[in-house]
C-alpha cells in the first residue's frame, strides 16, 4: 500500500513536470509558427540575393522582438542558399559567414530536412549557433505560405538553464532531471542527492511511465520515469525511500483524524437535517389543511427553499393560490361573455338598421336618376351585408374579397379613382374558410395612412398565398411610409384587435406583422391556417 500511495505521488509530480515541458514546447512552437508566417521573412527568403535592405531590417526587427521577449533563447537563424541572417543575444557566434554552406552538411541539418516540415529539437554540436555554449537547439524547415514549397530552414538556440526557472519552485522532498533522447544530462535539480553520472547510469534501466527500487551508495531510491511526447525528453524523479515511507505514515495518521472527523460532523448533520425534515413536514401538513377547505388563498406561510420539500412547498402553494385566481377569472369571463351576448344582439340590431335604410336610398337614387349616389349606395349595403355575414364569424377568403372591393370603390370615389389596385389572390384560396373582418381594418389603414397623403401614383396590391398548409395574406401600398417598425400590441386598436383575435382562434404561432419603410410603402401580412372547412 506505501508503494503503491509513492508511485500515485511520483506519478503527479512526474505529470506535471511533464505539463511544464509541454507547455514550454507549445510556446516554442507558437514562435516558430510566428516567424515562419511573418510575410517580411517569407519575403527575406524568396530573394534570389541579399538586395533588399526593407526586408532585411524587418527580417532583423522581427528576431530581435523575439529574442528580447524571449530570456532564455541565444540566438536564431534563417536562411537558404541565396540570403541568410542571424541574430545572438549572448557570445560570439560560431561561423563568421555562409552559415546556411557550413550547416548543409551535418548529419542535424537531414534530420530537419527529413521531419516532414515538423520541428525537431536536439543537443548536438554540429549545428550550434554560438561557441561554448550548452544549448538545446530547435530546427524546422520554412515553407512557403502559397505553395508550401521549401524555401528556408529556422534554427534556434535556447539556454539548457531553462529548466532550472521551469523546476525551481517545483515541491519535492528528491530529485528531479532531465535527459535528451543520447541520455545527455540536461538538468538536474539537486546534484547533492544523485550526480549527473549516477542518473546517467540508471537511464538504461528506465521505461516510460515505470518506477523501479535502486541502491546506490548504500541509500534506497524510488525512481520514476516518464518521456515527454512533444520534445523525446526523458523526466526522472529520484526520491529517498524512507523519506517517502515516513510522509505515507503521516498521510496515514491524518486520513485517520480526518475521518473520525468526518464521522463526527455526519451524527450531527444528519440530527440537524431530520429536525429541518419534519419542520417541513409539519408546514407541509398545515397547508394540506387549509387546502381541503377553499376558503381562502394561503398567504404569510412559506417553508425554507433550500431544500426540496421547501421548494415543492412554495410550489404547492404557488400553484393552489393560481388555481383560485382562474376560478375567480373563470367567473367573470362567464359574466362578461353574457354582456357581450347583449351586446351583440343590440350591434345586429343597428346594422340591419342602416342596411335597411341604404337599400332605401339606392332605390330612391335609382328613380331620380342618381347613379353616382345609387352605386355608392348599392356598394354600401352590400359591404354591410358581408359584414354581417348572417351573424357568423367565419366567413370565406371569396367574400372577404368582394367587401374590400365594395370599400375600395366608395374610397375611389372619395379620391376621385386615383386608387390603383391590384389583386394577387390564388383561384383555389377564395373558397378558404378565414375568420371575418381580418383584411379590410388593414386596407382601410393602407388608404387612410398611407395613400392619403400621396397626390397621385397610389398603389394598393391585395395578395394571398398557400405555403404548407399555412395561407399569407398581404396587403402592400406605396404610400408615404413610416421609420421606426411598430409593436402590434402598442399600435391602434384596430391591429392588435386582428392580432388578438388571429392568436386566440388560430394559436400563438399565427398572427399579424407589419413592415414598413419610409417613403417606400407599408406591408401588413396575415398568417392564419389554411382550412377550408368551417
């Protein structure tokens, strides 16, 4: 169980010592993909020579940026055959000239060559940028943007002392190294537990992610490994095992303490939760009663939220206090549906009146000879007669027609037929059965607000369309417009009557819209369900 509570331990430092890395690497990699899409070195390296002082200093400016933002990197270089630079930070550099000559035969350069375009990082001599220096150096080839055609290679040097700023503040009673893929030392934490040539030794004996038991001078060590997937670097974490022995024994006596504590802190929480329990319950009850006797709504009564019963509670409550608000709804809708009965009646009464009475005036019109009066007269009783509708509320898509055209040719006499209008109406729609008086409140607002103040080229269009079982029914004008796009519900009341009554009879999903623009003209459309059956 120690050994198995040590590896759990080693494993979560070894992971991240290796997230440190990979996170390191990823900033690496970030930089070289900025320098390798920077258009002033795409442009330094497409030169057949060294002819362009613009793209040289800008080639200059960008490396110097990066090496200033950058600490722990010695120097960078990109080249080619025909145009080179390098920029140092520290030392003298290792070639005085014709670097890209120098490099393009070591064994390093192939293995960038080689990589498929990816970067490489690796600790060999032949290709460092500074003499005397322990770097890692960190090579990928430069392809070109558009045609990703090679046109250059990248090399950067960094400081093996990164490292030391990446562990230094990493937690841990061993050691922590790091080692290339040639097993070259590369950091190591504390020499004063395991020398670079002790961890050396070991690294045959290590796999990926394993751990194994060494004696070395006489002392135990806890050895774990773990390879680095982006970089090949190999991390090892070597640790006294009576150091990790005797942190498992305290781990041991504090998981103790912790858990009489926990056992302690259950009694009572659980006391504590049954007392808040049966409080509920016993309000839960109380409510129960006052609901069987529909008196009156419960208030000044409520129950804790925080838990479920309180919540159910509130709800129970909520819900019961809702329920009596519709009954008592319920009953004045009821009495207000029986005015409207009396209502309607005495309005059935009055049109019938004024019907009346136009009949008598196109017949007297008729006999003096009054045929202007006699046609106004005629289309008059006829519109009221539509608009009786023989007191039915549905009526047909045909009907609702023939009364906006006996409106329009009273309004046409009004604007001495400057009235232009046209009808886009599908033959199989006209027999379509449509709630009453839903087009003509939207014809008359066309012409009264938005014809009227035009002098001449009046436009009015009519259409109606089936789409899926769905008709639109739009009503278009060109008249004088308006900016702002109104709300339904905040505009006259003869619009939010249609969309009121569209929505009750049809559902929320139907309904009216308007659209306008200024000086364009104004488009009001109609959705309603397409039914041909009453």
């Amino acid at each position: 169980m120690a050994e198995k509570n040590i590896s759990t331990t080693t494993n979560n430092l070894l992971n991240i010592a290796d997230w440190n890395i990979t996170t390191f690497i990823h900033d690496f990699e970030s930089i070289s993909n900025i320098l390798l899409g920077s258009n002033d070195i795409q442009s330094f390296l497409k030169q057949q020579k060294d002819e362009s002082y613009a793209a040289r200093t800008a080639t200059n400016d960008l490396l110097a940026n990066v090496t200033n933002n950058k600490s722990y990197i010695n120097g960078v270089y990109i080249g080619n055959q025909h145009v080179e630079h390098m920029i140092k930070t520290s030392g003298e550099s290792k070639y005085a000239f014709n670097i890209y000559h120098s490099i393009q035969s070591t064994e390093t350069f192939e293995k960038i060559v080689q990589n498929n375009g990816n970067g490489i990082f690796f600790n060999r001599n032949d290709l460092y940028l500074l003499q005397e220096s322990r770097s890692i150096t960190y090579g990928k080839v430069i392809n070109d943007i558009n045609n990703f055609n090679p046109i250059g290679i990248l090399v950067i040097n960094f400081d093996e002392d990164v490292f030391h700023d990446m562990f230094s503040n990493l937690e841990t009673t061993g050691n922590i190294a790091v080692a290339n893929a040639d097993s070259t030392i590369l950091y190591n934490k504390d020499t004063s537990i395991l020398s670079d040539a002790q961890i050396a030794a070991i690294l045959p004996e290590l796999k990926d992610n394993s751990m194994i038991k060494k004696e070395i001078d006489d002392r135990t060590y806890i050895i774990n490994s773990r390879i680095n997937q982006q970089s090949g670097f190999r991390i090892v974490s070597a640790t006294l095992y009576q150091e990790l022995i005797k942190e498992a024994v305290n781990l041991r006596n504090i998981t103790s303490i912790l858990i009489l504590i926990a056992f302690i802190i259950a009694i009572v929480s659980a006391f504590l939760i049954t007392q808040k329990i049966t409080k509920q319950l016993t309000v839960l009850s109380n409510i129960t009663n006052k609901m069987e006797d529909r008196k009156e709504k419960i208030e000044h009564i409520s129950f804790d939220i925080e838990d479920e019963i309180g919540k159910i509670g509130n709800r129970l409550i909520y819900l019961y206090n809702r329920n009596n608000d519709l009954l008592i709804q319920l009953y004045e809708t009821k009495l207000q549906a029986k005015e409207s009965e009396l209502i309607t009646l005495q309005n059935h009464i009055n049109p019938h009146f004024l019907y009346n009475t136009l009949n008598s005036i196109y017949w007297l019109a008729e006999k003096n000879k009054v045929k202007p009066i006699a046609d106004m007269a005629l289309n008059m009783s006829e519109y009221y007669k539509l608009v009786l509708n023989n007191g039915d509320h549905i009526t047909t898509v045909r009907n609702e027609i023939i009364q906006i055209q006996k409106y329009l040719q009273i309004m046409n006499v009004r604007y001495n037929g400057t009235l232009d209008i046209t009808y886009d109406i599908e033959e199989e729609l006209l027999d379509y059965r449509i709630l009453k008086l839903l087009i003509q409140p939207l014809v008359e607002n066309a012409v009264t607000h938005g014809l009227s103040m035009k002098t001449d080229n009046k436009k009015l269009e009519i259409s109606a369309s089936l789409k899926g079982g769905i008709m639109c029914i739009a009503v278009i004008d060109n008249g004088i417009g308006f900016e702002h796009q109104p709300l339904i519900h905040s505009s006259g009341y003869a619009l939010k009557n249609i969309d009121h009554r569209i929505k009750l009879f049809y559902g929320e999903n139907y309904g009216l819209t308007i659209e306008s623009e200024i000086n364009k003209g104004t488009t009001a459309t109609i959705i309603v369900k397409a039914s041909i059956n009453s």
